[in-house]
C-alpha cells in the first residue's frame, strides 16, 4: 500500500526515510525468522489468527480516526477489500508460515525476493503493461536463483525438477501476494491508514475456518509461552510498525524510490537467519540471492527505460 504526495520533500526528509523503510524491511525479513521459531510452538493457522486479530485490535485504536472519515468510501468496496485481504494478508500468511515448516528461513527470505517479478507479470496479465527486454530478463534471472534455491544448489535435482516442498509453498505464497499487489491498483481512494485497517479485519474473519479446519484435522497447536511472544513479535513488527513506516517511508520520498528498498528483504532474512538461528548460508545461496537481487535491478532499470 503506497501513498504519494506532491510536494517537494522537506530538508532531512530523505535520511528520516531511508531510516523508516530500512527497518520497515529489517521487520520484513524477520517475518522468516519468527516463522522458523514459530514450528513447535504455535500451529500456524493459529498464528495467522493471532497476529491479524492483534493488528485489528492496533488499528482500532490508531486508525478509528481515518476509518470513521473513509467509511462512506469504503463501505461500497468492502466485498473486494475482504476478498484482498484473504489474499493477501491471510492466504499468503497461511501459506508462507506452513512453509516454515519444510523448508530454511534462508529460503524463505531469498524466495521472497521474487515477489517484484510476480507482480510484473501478473501487471502484465491484468492489464497488458508492457515488458520491455531489460524487465525480461530481470524475470529470468530471478526465477532462475528461485530455482537454485529450490533445487538446493543441485543441478541434478533442478533438471529432474526434484524440488523442496517448503520451497515451492513459499513460490504460491509469492504469487498469491503479488496478485494482491496488482489488484491494489483498483482501491479505493482512501487513506492508506483507513484502508489497512478494514483489509486486516477481513484477514483475520477470513483466518477462523482455518483455524477451525486445523482443529479438526487435529493440527492445532495452542501457543506456548513462546509461542504468544512470536505473535506479539509478528503483529507488531512485520504487521503493523512496518506498515505504518512503509506508508510514512512513500509519503517522504514517492512510491517509486521507496520500492527499490523491498529488495532488502531477502537480504536481511539471510542475515537474521544465520545469527539468530543458525541456519547454513552456502555458496548456492550466495548465487541464487546474487541472480535475485540482480534481476530485480535489471528490472527497475528496464522500467526506467520503458
């Protein structure tokens, strides 16, 4: 979610920013972390309850402002804001912590890194915005470090397409939030504060029959004392400072140079997994989180271009 100004950007603007959208993205990359420390200790559907239930409750209190004077607007488009919700807040949620459980946070925080390329295409698709050759091979280079990433660094995993099961929840969760990202261009308009706040309520509405469903399949975990702290974590970093200083980051310097700073995500998942968990950073990793990176470059200079 994004929100512009026209006004030139004041003295001091830009660093204040390129602090808010660092942590912003520090808070994205954790989001892997908590997911790994989450197995054991909470069961995810439960987690995605938990967290979107504590965001509704933050947003109550801090946007009831901005959602009583955007109620008339909203109201009309409640049925496609609940149904972006469930996309892209609670099925990508779902979907990337049962990753968790397969698969490193390494993998998840590179993986990630490919939701810019699933956005162009599903632009594309959705509207015919045009690719141009640079963008291409951007897309190209990504998926290909998806793919090193997902194949474990083996080429001969990768040619009999022998892929981790982790790897590949966390490819659909990229594309569920991607589809979420290209409907947005269809919102109302709105405050971003106001908008948020009736989008994480649908979420958590649309999180209880998964819940539900967990405990009849008899997968529910209720959360340990850790578990309740990974939830607090997971509402107030990933879910809702990081909203709020993602909003604040756009306002100070446009939409455009605040997106470039989404390709930190991956970057600080690798970081915070090695540290915090423990967790390998082999050469393949170094390759496939190169070609991501760099795809997403290509593709930025190609959009400069077009």
């Amino acid at each position: 979610m994004t929100a512009g100004v026209n006004r030139a950007p004041q003295a001091g603007s830009n660093g204040r920013a390129y602090l808010l959208l660092t942590f912003t993205t520090l808070c994205w990359g954790a989001n892997a972390v908590f997911g790994r420390m989450a197995v054991g200790e909470i069961s995810p559907m439960a987690l995605v309850a938990g967290r979107w239930m504590g965001v509704s409750l933050l947003l109550a209190l801090f946007a009831h402002r901005h959602l009583r004077r955007d109620w008339p607007v909203l109201r009309p488009h409640l049925p496609f804001l609940a149904a972006m919700g469930a996309l892209g807040f609670t099925s990508f949620n779902a979907i990337f912590y049962v990753s968790a459980h397969y698969t490193t946070a390494v993998n998840i925080g590179i993986i990630q890194g490919s939701i810019p390329m699933f956005i162009l295409l599903g632009a594309f698709a959705a509207y015919r915005t045009r690719i141009t050759g640079l963008q291409a091979a951007g897309v190209v280079l990504t998926m290909t470090g998806v793919a090193i990433v997902g194949s474990g660094g083996s080429l001969a995993r990768l040619a009999a397409l022998s892929v981790n099961f982790g790897d590949v929840l966390m490819v659909a969760a990229c594309v569920l939030y991607a589809g979420y990202t290209v409907g947005l261009r269809k919102r109302p308009p709105v405050s971003a504060l106001g908008l948020f706040a009736v989008m994480a309520f649908a979420a958590f509405l649309a999180s209880l029959p998964l819940v539900f469903a967990e405990v009849s399949l008899g997968r529910f975990l209720w959360p340990t004392a850790t578990g309740w702290i990974i939830v607090a974590l997971v509402t107030l970093f990933p879910s809702f400072l990081a909203q709020i200083f993602f909003i604040q980051g756009v306002t100070l310097i446009g939409p455009g140079r605040a997106g470039i700073f989404v390709n930190l995500v991956p970057v600080f998942a690798s970081i915070l997994a090695v540290i915090l968990l423990n967790e390998s950073f082999e050469f393949f990793h170094a390759i496939a989180l190169a070609l991501v990176l760099g795809g997403i470059w290509l593709s930025e200079r190609g959009k400069s271009q077009g």
